[in-house]
C-alpha cells in the first residue's frame, strides 16, 4: 500500500514497481488510478490495486501493488478517502505486507496531512504498523551536482 500527500509520486512509484513507465496514463484504470499527472492536483480519487511482476520482469514473483488517493485535501474529501481506504483493504484486500509512505525528497517538514494520515494508520494496526512501513524519498534527482551534496551531507 503506497500512502502520501497530494502530489508526492504515488502513482509513479506504483507504476515503476509493476513495470510500467513512471509516467503512465492509467487508461486501463477508472478514477484516475495508476495515472499520472505533472501537476500538484490530485488524480488518483479511488483506492485501486493493480497485480504485477516486480519491477516488471516476469521471472520475479508476482505481487499486488495498492495505488491510492493523497491526504491533504478538504476535510470532506479527506473523511472519503480514509473511508474508502479502509474498505478497500478490509473488504478486498485483506492482508497487507508492507505500506510504503512516500514523501517528496525535498520536503523539510512533514505535512499535517501526513501525520494525520500516519496517526490514522497506527490507531487502525497499533504499534505494529511500523514493523511494516518503508519511508520512501520520492523525486530524487540522481544528477551529479545532487549526488555531490548529498554524498557532502552528513546523514
């Protein structure tokens, strides 16, 4: 399950996990699943599995990959995802291995929609959430000159 806020790269990452350019325009998917947009605004308005091989290549396992809505818009819209979220994996779902939360590289402070989101998360699975959890940096820049400052800062 890939969690965020608005904008950080969810569906990309999605996308790259099952083989897909990080840019796919989710045309096999309703509500905005699985696409990609350069925008800010929020595609991805429905909580959406798709199933796939890992990184694309056939002789790897076979897995499911959870694309969903980001956290951080009106309050009303936000009750929907969390909502539909919940449903989702209760009810088609069942079992999740791992949750990765994605946040923009370039992100200094955590949002309040990610840590409302993160609270959320740790009341529905207790402590043991983050036995779970990967934090992903999303919108990493691998050209030389970020390379170079990040290899200078100390970690």
């Amino acid at each position: 399950v890939i969690l965020g806020s608005v904008g950080v790269g969810k569906s990309s990452l999605a996308n790259v996990l099952v083989g897909r350019d990080k840019n796919y325009n989710g045309r096999s998917f309703d509500n905005g699943c699985f696409r990609v947009s350069p925008g800010v605004d929020s595609v991805t308005k429905k909580t959406c599995a798709d199933q796939g091989n890992w990184l694309g290549d056939t002789n790897n396992p076979s897995f499911t990959v959870i694309d969903t809505p980001g956290f951080g818009n009106e309050l009303l819209e936000e009750e929907k995802t969390i909502e539909n979220l919940v449903t989702t994996l209760r009810d088609e779902i069942k079992y999740v291995h791992v949750f990765i939360i994605a946040f923009k590289q370039t992100d200094q402070r955590m949002t309040h929609a990610l840590r409302s989101m993160i609270s959320l998360f740790e009341k529905m699975f207790g402590d043991q959430f983050w036995d779970n959890a990967i934090l992903e940096a999303t919108h990493w820049n691998h050209g030389e000159d970020a390379e170079r400052i990040r290899m200078k800062s100390e970690p």
